[in-house]
C-alpha cells in the first residue's frame, strides 16, 4: 500500500499601506499695518492752488491721532490746481506712517511755513490704510490769517470707501 499525503499551505498576505498628507499654509503679512498713504486734491480754480506747506492730523474714534509731521510737501512741486498730491514715505507721513485706526478717522487740515498765507482749496483728502480707503471731503479754503480766504484749518469726518473706489 501507499500513501499519499498532500498537503497545501496556502498563505494569504494583505498589505494595506495609508498615506496622510498634511498641508500647512502659513500667511506672512509684511509688516505694513495702519496708515500707508495720504493723498490730497487740490481744487480745479485759478486761485486753489498753493506754496504753503501743509499739515494734517488724523484722529481714529478712540481719539488716538498722529501728525504728518513730515509735511505734505511734494517733491515735484507745489500743491497745483486740479492734481492730487500723494504721500507714502515715513518721511512725509511722520508719526501717522503705519499707525493702525480704530473706527472711521477724522482729519484736519491746515497750512504753515513762509508761504501759509497763500490760500489753498482742498477739494478732499484719501487715507489708505492696510485694510481701508476713507475719503474726507474738506471743500474749502485753508488760509492765513483767518478770513482772507478761509480758516487757518478745516476738519472733516472721513466715509469709509473700502471696495467702492
């Protein structure tokens, strides 16, 4: 007699193999925050333009205000009829340059320096901020000494033109 033995061995291997990716975004702002730029329109007249050096105030609704202590003097000449003048420099913007708002600013105008008695028509002003425009609208004469033309500062409340300019 004769035997057979068979035997079958049958192994079964299961690999199951799980991949995760993970993905992080990372957002790095440049450090620019607050006040970047100040533009002012002088009016379209024959008397609105100016050589008198100009200052502005900025107050946020906090009352917490800077000055462009620097002056709004442009380099390429004096406040001219009918331009718009703007200023993004630490150098003209002094202690406004990058100062953070609360709320929606007001600003004052006013003029100084050898020639403040020449009178200058701000149609109105655009503050740019990191994350907003707001435009103040002065419509008026700024002038030395009171009444010849106007006061020696005009104030405005500004109108938050984020997204409408």
């Amino acid at each position: 007699t004769t035997t057979t033995t068979t035997t079958t061995t049958t192994t079964t291997t299961t690999t199951t193999t799980t991949t995760t990716t993970t993905t992080t975004t990372t957002t790095t702002t440049t450090g620019k925050t607050g006040i970047l730029e100040v533009s002012t329109k002088t009016g379209d007249d024959q008397h609105d333009e100016s050589n008198a050096e100009a200052l502005s105030e900025v107050c946020d609704e906090s009352n917490s205000c800077c000055t462009t202590a620097g002056g709004l003097d442009h380099p390429n000449g004096y406040r001219q009829r009918g331009k718009l003048d703007t200023f993004s420099r630490a150098k003209f913007l002094g202690s406004c340059f990058e100062k953070p708002i609360t709320g929606t600013p007001t600003v004052k105008i006013s003029t100084y320096g050898r020639y403040k008695t020449d009178g200058w028509f701000v149609d109105w002003i655009i503050i740019k901020t990191s994350s907003n425009v707001f435009k103040c609208t002065i419509g008026g004469y700024v002038d030395h000494p009171p009444g010849q033309g106007g006061p020696p500062s005009r104030s405005a409340k500004c109108t938050d033109m984020t997204g409408k300019v």
